[in-house]
C-alpha cells in the first residue's frame, strides 16, 4: 500500500498559491489581454512586460515565485539533457 502523503505547511501551501495565481495570470495574458489588443492595435506589436509589471506591483510573492522558477528551469533542463546523454 501507498505511504499516505503528508499535507503541504503553511509556506510550501503559499509557494503552489503564488506560482498557481503566475499560471493564471499568464493565462489571462494569453487568451484575453494579448488577443483584444491585437484587435484594437492591429498594426502595433503586443509587449506584455508592461502588463506583468503592473500585476506584479500587487503579488509580490507572485513575482517572487516567478523569479525562483527562471532560476530553476536551467538546472532542471541541464540534469534532464545529462540523464538522457548517459542513457544513449
């Protein structure tokens, strides 16, 4: 039988709600902002730096979430390339 999991503590439970709460705003971002801008300004290209800003202004631990991940990704990739490098 499976170990039962432990429940997330309180700061593991605000690391998943900041980078859930970047998922959405990226989301937003994606399928709304970005597409009712290229509406109105067809001829101009959509910068969503701007829009980021401005959120994160008001989700600091979003932003903070965010940038832990940017530093994570690389490390991640270069473990996953050296695991498939030994395997061939």
């Amino acid at each position: 039988m499976a170990k039962k999991q432990k429940p997330y503590n309180a700061a593991e439970k605000r690391l998943v709600s900041a980078f859930a709460r970047f998922v959405v705003y990226a989301e937003i971002e994606k399928q709304c902002i970005k597409p009712a801008f290229e509406k109105a300004k067809p001829n101009e290209a959509f910068v969503a730096e701007s829009w980021v800003k401005e959120v994160f202004k008001n989700d600091p631990e979003a932003k903070r979430a965010l940038a832990a991940i940017r530093r994570e990704v690389p490390k991640i990739r270069q473990d996953y390339l050296k695991q498939m490098e030994t395997k061939s």
